[in-house]
C-alpha cells in the first residue's frame, strides 16, 4: 500500500515522505528505496518518525498545499517535482503516535 501511495502521489506531482521504524536492522527501508528508485520518494528510518520527519522536511524543504493550490486557483511552479520539496508524509505502518511528540 505504500508503494501503491508514493507511485500515485508521485504521478500526481507530489513528492512523497515515506517514514519507517525500520524495526531492528529489517530490509524493508532498503526494499522501498530499491522499488521507488525511479519516483520522487524520500524515505526516513527511524523509531521516532516525528523526529524524522522534522528533520526530512528541513533537509529538503515542503509545499504547503493549500497555499500553492488555492493561490489564483492555478497550479504553482514550486509544486513540480524537480523542486525536490516534500508534499506528503506517509507513515508505512499507520501509526500516529509518534506525532504527538512535536507539539
């Protein structure tokens, strides 16, 4: 499912964060970079993925949507994929927990 999110956020022009616990030397961070090579996907590994993500997002920087969506109800230049900005997280295993962590 999250090959599945990332293709299709990516074909759709958005770059995809994917965060991952990569539970205790597991292949699947590897398996993702391996089937995602070709997209715009980033992947963080860690077991506090709020810490990841925050970290991901100022490496690379992120489109805040409803700002370049709604702006004159046209697409926004800084929305393509060779910005190289994250514009979606997903979490490969669903859990939010961690999230609480940022406020």
């Amino acid at each position: 499912m999250v090959d599945f999110l990332a293709r299709s956020f990516h074909r759709l022009g958005i770059s995809p964060l994917l965060l991952t616990r990569g539970y205790a030397g597991g292949d699947e961070p590897k398996m993702l970079r391996r089937r995602l090579s070709d997209t715009s996907a980033k992947i963080g590994v860690g077991a506090n993925r709020a810490a990841v993500a925050f970290s991901m997002l100022r490496k690379y920087g992120y489109i805040h949507h409803s700002k370049t969506l709604c702006a004159e109800n046209k697409p926004s230049s800084t929305n393509k994929l060779d910005s190289g900005k994250i514009g979606v997280a997903i979490l490969d295993d669903g859990s939010i927990g961690a999230c609480s962590e940022m406020s």
